[in-house]
C-alpha cells in the first residue's frame, strides 16, 4: 500500500515539520499487522513529498485465526496490496500528531490551508464512487481505474494536512467496506471525532456511517442521531445571523442597502434565474420577486429552520400558481458540488462567506465559479475597517459571533481578484453604505462576469 502526500507551499520542506517526520532519513514503524515506512521521494523548497509504504504481512493477518473461510482465501486476496483499513491505521498510528493539527515546530503552520496532494495507490472502488466521497468536500478528484476492481486516486485542494488526513482516515475504510478489525462503540466515538466539521453535511453521510460501521444497525443508529444535533444547532445559529448583526448596524439600515443595491446589480445586469446562495429567511428574494423580470429565483440554505421562515415570509402558501413557479427553497450546502445551482444567469452571496470557515473557502469557490458558473457572481461581506466607528461593537471584535472572519478592504479585494483570474471572471468591487473618510464603507460587495471562453 502507498500513500504520498505532496505541498508546493514554500518552503515545500515544511511538510516534514507538520508530519513530524524528518525528510534527511526514511524511517520505520512495526505495526501488529506488518510495517510501515515513511520515506521523501522528492525533498526541495519548490516541491516536497512525503511516502507512506505499507507492507502487510499476509501470516500475521490470520494467525491464530478460526475463521470459517477457507485456508487459502486468507492468504491469497488484495489485502497486502489496495488501499483498505489497514493504511487507515497506519495513518493514525505514524501520522497521528499531523492528523490532530498539531505541530510543535510551527503551529500556525498546521492551521494554515495550503496547497496539497494526496496519492494513492490501488483503491477498492470505481472512480465514479470516488468522486461521490471526495468532491463534496472540495477536492479536485483524479480517479484512474486499474483493473475492473481498483482505482488510482489522486487529490488536489487548498486545505489544512489536518483535514486531508482526517478525510483519508475515515473514508479508505468507507471505501474498503471490509475493516479488519472488531468494531464497537469506540469506533463510533473515532467517527465522529475524526467527522467533525465535514461529515454532518455530506450528502453521503448515511452511506459513509454505514460501510465504517460495517452495516451495524445499532451502531449506526447511535451516530446518525449523535450527527444530527449538530446540524440542528447549525440552523439556529444561521437563522439569528440576520437580526444580531442588524442590530450593529440598524442606525444606517444596511441590511436594506445592501439588499436593494444587490436586486439593482442583478435587474441592471438583465438577470432572469438567480441563485440566491446562503438565502436564509428570503429578503434578498422577496426584493427581486417584486420585479416581473425574474422568471425564477431559488434560495439555497443548509438551516430547514431559515427556509421554513423564507417560506413564511415569502406567504408561499397564498401564492397564486403562476407565482409560485417562480420560487424555490432548497436545502443545499454551499461547500458541496450540486447540480441544482447550474443554469443560472447570475448567483448572489450577501453576507455568506464570512460564516465560513476560511479553509472552506476554497470548496465554495470551486462550487460557486468552477462548477455552477453562473454568468455573474454577486457577494458581499462586512468591512473590518468600519467596526470601530459603532460604539455599540467592542473593540476587536466581529459583528456576528458566528463570523469566522472579516476583511479589510485590501484583503477583499486581494482574494475577488484572485477567484477571478483562477477561474476566468472579471470582477469589480465597491464599497456599500455611507463611506466614513478613512475607514471606508461599512460594507463591501464584488461583482464577477463571467468572461467569453
């Protein structure tokens, strides 16, 4: 089995501290089931690779055994060769500070999203399956079938190592649908704590709880209902984002500013189906169901709760027909490649990518501009600068409890132009509200066109 882990971030070598692994020496590692090596291939600034070689010991696996399977079944099979559970344990075990985030060495480093590859040798499944695990979690899957039962697998994203392991580890097993080894109630306790932040979301979760849990029903049962408060709790803090951060902000209405300066940005634009990405409770929707224009407008939102209040505020139910054919609310995670956000003439995020996690970015990017497309992209997000003008917001801190970030506008404008040159948009940004002469805006929007290929 071999795994080979691979940064272009410089100084490249750093992969060697955030693996605690020196890339001077190779390195073994007796596990009870065989051996694993780590090794450097490649080792340079530009460029650093890490391998992981896993050599199973076929006599070890069964010995003292009583199983019912026939003798030469256990010692003739894939194990010591595909990508199964047991390189799963082999990244827990020799790379288990890596996995965890943690880095004596440089800290900052491994909570720092950085360009990454991850390769891996003779994978027990099709490539289609493949892309089903990893492309909703923002990788960039290569899949190549070898043989009619294994793929070679190939990942490229900008993440934390932390993270990449942590997917790796959970889903080789998935993949594998055969663990080596008893599972149990702990095992429940290392899904859900290797999870944790992704796996809620997936739409394969029920799929992915199953084949690592190795079909237990009971077990299953427990961590389905142990994932789901996690969602719930999501949905209360999305549904509160709006009314916290407007009262910050009530003495300049902003919210409405930014509202009709987003429907005005769409109408100028001809727009006449519009993605509204991060909906919530509908006001963006309601604002552009008042213009004839728009033929259709479907919100987006991973909370049921805000969509049930969309759906409320936007008096669905005494809509006539014809109105309702207009609308739409979908549940939807922004960070997962659906085909229910194609074919749209223009996408609006108002006051979405802040309640993400940086290292989540670059999956809404590749979701948003590489895969849906739309033929403009309008998003707007809080300027840092202006916090310090509301006496009402302390010191330092952000407007929502539930923002992850918020930018200044050099750092705005840095990252709107970095998406649009990544994947072939112009973009113009432009401040939103009352402009206070040296802070700026309070607000800040950017809006991507997309260029002719």
């Amino acid at each position: 089995m071999l795994l080979q882990l691979s940064t272009t971030h410089y100084p490249a070598t750093d992969l060697g501290f955030l693996l605690a692994k020196n890339p001077a020496r190779a390195q073994e590692f007796n596990l009870s089931f065989g051996t694993a090596r780590i090794f450097y291939p490649e080792s340079s600034d530009e460029n650093c690779t890490c391998a992981l070689m896993l050599d199973v010991d076929p006599v070890a696996l069964v010995r003292g055994k009583n199983s019912g399977e026939g003798l030469l079944s256990q010692y003739v099979n894939d194990r010591p060769y595909a990508a199964t559970s047991f390189l799963s344990v082999a990244i827990a075990q020799v790379l288990r500070s890596a996995m965890s985030g943690v880095c004596k060495e440089k800290p900052e480093l491994a909570q720092t999203a950085i360009p990454l590859l991850a390769q891996v040798e003779g994978v027990p499944a099709t490539p289609q399956f493949l892309e089903r695990l990893f492309g909703p979690l923002g990788y960039e899957v290569e899949a190549t079938a070898v043989g009619k039962r294994h793929s070679r697998l190939v990942l490229r994203a900008t993440t934390k190592l932390s993270d990449l392991l942590s997917h790796l580890y959970v889903l080789i097993p998935v993949l594998d649908d055969n663990k080596h080894y008893y599972i149990g109630e702990d095992e429940v306790e290392k899904l859900l704590r290797r999870g944790t932040g992704w796996l809620e979301q997936h739409p394969e979760r029920e799929l992915i709880v199953a084949r690592y849990l190795k079909k237990q029903k009971r077990l299953i049962r427990v961590a389905l209902e142990r994932l789901a408060p996690i969602e719930e709790g999501d949905e209360t803090s999305d549904a509160a984002k709006d009314e916290e951060e407007q009262r910050a902000e009530r003495p300049l209405s902003l919210h409405e500013i930014r509202l009709n300066t987003v429907a005005r940005v769409l109408k100028e634009a001809g727009a006449r189906r519009v993605l509204d990405l991060g909906c919530g409770e509908g006001r963006l929707m309601r604002e552009l169901l008042k213009e004839g224009q728009f033929e259709l407008v479907r919100g987006i939102d991973a909370s049921h709760r805000a969509l049930e209040a969309a759906s409320d505020k936007l008096r669905l139910e005494r809509m006539s027909e014809r109105q309702k054919e207009r609308v739409e609310l979908l549940f939807g995670v922004l960070t997962y490649r659906d085909e229910r956000y194609s074919g749209f003439d223009a996408a609006a995020l108002v006051e979405v990518i802040e309640h993400l996690d940086m290292a989540r970015l670059p999956a809404l990017e590749r979701v948003v501009w590489e895969f849906a497309r739309p033929g403009m992209v309008v998003v707007t997000t809080p300027n840092r600068e202006y916090n310090s003008v509301w006496e009402s917001l302390p010191a330092d801190s952000m407007r929502h409890r539930d923002h992850r970030f918020e930018w200044t506008r050099a750092e705005f404008e840095a990252w709107a132009t970095g998406v649009a040159d990544k994947f072939n948009y112009s973009v113009e940004t432009s401040p939103l509200g009352p402009e206070h002469e040296t802070l700026g805006a309070p607000s800040q929007m950017a809006v991507f066109r997309r260029n002719a290929i």
